[in-house]
C-alpha cells in the first residue's frame, strides 16, 4: 500500500546513519570481523566454512564475512548487555537474531502476509468486478504494483543488501505514484482520459528521474525523504479531498478515508523504535503487522466503487 513509502520516507534519514551507528564503530566489533575475516574466510578456513554452510544459506547470498559481522554482532551487545548499556545498532540497525537465511524473520514475514492479503484481495476483486468496469483495469494493475513492492519488501528484509535496499525503496515509491494516478483516474480521469493519461505520463518521468538520480547520481536518503513526504501528502489530500467531497453521494468512501487515516497514522509507530523483542520483534515488524488488514478494506472500497461505477455507467442503446 502506499502508506509504505510514507513510512520510509518519515523515517529514511536514520538510514543516512547506516555506515556509522555506535555498535559497527566499536574496536571490539572491528577487532572481533577482522580477525574473524583473516582466519576464517581464506585458504583452509574458507574451504572449512563453505563445507558446513547450510545450503539454504549459500542459496540466499550469505558470505563467510556475512557470517563473522553476524557473530562479532552479538559478542558487542553481550559485551554492551553486561557493562549495562543500551542496545547499539549496527550499520542502521538493531541487531536481529536470524532464523533460518531470514535476517529480520518478523518483518519479512509481515511483509510476505502483506502480499498475500494483497494478492487475495485481488483475486476477490477479479472474480467480484467484472472487466468492464471503468476503473477494473487500473485497479488491477495497482494490485500487481503492490504485490511486486511487498515481495521486494519481503526479499529486503531477508537479505539486507545495496541491491534489495534499494528495490525496496524505489517499489515503495512506485506504490505511492501508482496510488496517485489511481486517484487522478477516480477523479478526474473518468470524464477526462486525455488528462489522466498525460498525468500518468508525467508520473512515469518523475519516477524515473527519481529512481535514476539514486542509482547513477547519488543515493541520498535526504532528497529521498523529502521526495516521499511530499508524494505521500499529495496522495493523502487528493485522496481524503475526494473522499469528503462525494460522502453524501458515495457512501462506501469511508472506507477509503479510514485507510488514508490509518496508513499515515500507522506509520508513526516506528517512531517508538526500540530494541527487538526476543531480538525478533521491533517497532518496523509490529508496523508491517498492523497493515495487513488494512488490504482487506481498502480493496473492499475499490470493489464497492467499480461495482458502483458499472452501474452508474450508461448502456449504449443498440441500433437496428
């Protein structure tokens, strides 16, 4: 859902962060990955680690220098837990305890059931809104633009690395513009397809400039949180805007309301970020958590609305 790149965008420069937190700047953690690197990720070590690796961990991507930062990870928070300290993060983030090749197994998972919601949703739409509905095959492709951010949501949180870092970022903001367009569609589009199809246009050079200036310019997680304030509060307005407008008329609008409400109210719950709970729940997994629902209702507005549309749509009289 859109509310995805809200919150990155609210929480993106923590990020900026992520070569500099207090636990990766420790000589003990540096100490502990070089000497770990030296013995055990060369010659005899290296042939030692590749033969016991599991095979669903060499599948996912995972080094042998993966695993040492892994391990040096948690000899500094217990060095850190018995001196009385707080927590420290590690390059950006809190120090996770991995499940199987899962690197934040709460948050890829929330994300996976995010998909799912998603995906079952679609199929209810499908199977509910017939195709010649007006607005069946932009809803549609707003289904598929989600589920294609919550798999990279789901890989990103399996394996943090450059690459799934960033699909995650930029499908996030695909998201948001798509939910943009699908709103100018509602809108404005219906009467004026001239007009939504050159706004769409218009979206599509934005994204790319976007995503561009990120990839061969400079991944400045600043600019990209500015950015994403800025299209998220555009999608919040229009959105809400339309909704109270039409609500005498259009009384399934609530639930388009509620879900704009909520997804930019949800995502204020990472600001309670703290330290994860049994080192598997924190504050990002709980708010991926409480979207999952939220799928449900807002799918079940654009199905109210197509079905409102198809019969509020003229029948062409046939000519004899």
């Amino acid at each position: 859902m859109a509310g995805r790149t809200t919150l990155l965008a609210l929480l993106a420069g923590a990020a900026a962060l992520a070569d500099a937190s207090q636990g990766d700047r420790e000589p003990v953690y540096r100490d502990c990955v070089l000497r770990c690197d030296e013995w055990n990720c060369s010659g005899a070590g290296l042939q030692h680690f590749r033969s016991h690796q599991p095979i669903y961990m060499s599948l996912a991507g995972w080094t042998c220098r993966d695993d040492c930062k892994y391990e040096c990870m948690w000899v500094t928070v217990g060095l850190y837990l018995r001196e009385g300290y707080r927590v420290p993060q590690f390059h950006g983030k809190w120090p996770f305890s991995r499940f199987l090749f899962f690197q934040e197994p709460a948050s890829a998972v929330a994300s996976f059931l995010n998909g799912l919601a998603n995906l079952v949703m679609l199929s209810r739409y499908r199977t509910s809104v017939p195709a010649s509905s007006p607005m069946y095959h932009t809803c549609v492709a707003f289904a598929w633009v989600s589920l294609n951010a919550w798999f990279w949501s789901t890989v990103f949180h399996t394996r943090d690395t450059s690459l799934t870092e960033k699909m995650d970022y930029f499908c996030a903001s695909t998201v948001i513009l798509h939910s943009i367009y699908l709103c100018c569609v509602r809108t404005l589009g219906l009467q004026r397809p001239a007009v939504a199809s050159a706004f769409g246009g218009l979206l599509l050079l934005l994204l790319a400039a976007h995503i561009s200036y990120l990839s061969l310019v400079h991944f400045d997680y600043g600019y990209n949180m500015v950015a994403n304030v800025a299209m998220g509060l555009v999608n919040l307005v229009w959105w809400l805007g339309w909704c109270l407008w039409n609500r005498p008329q259009l009384p399934h609008v609530w639930k388009c309301a509620v879900v704009m409400v909520l997804l930019q109210g949800l995502a204020f719950l990472e600001l309670l970020d703290f330290p994860p709970i049994f080192w598997v729940l924190d504050a990002h997994a709980i708010w991926h958590i409480s979207t999952i629902p939220i799928h449900f209702l807002f799918f079940s507005f654009l199905m109210d609305d197509s079905l409102y549309l198809l019969k509020d749509t003229p029948v062409p009289l046939k000519v004899d």
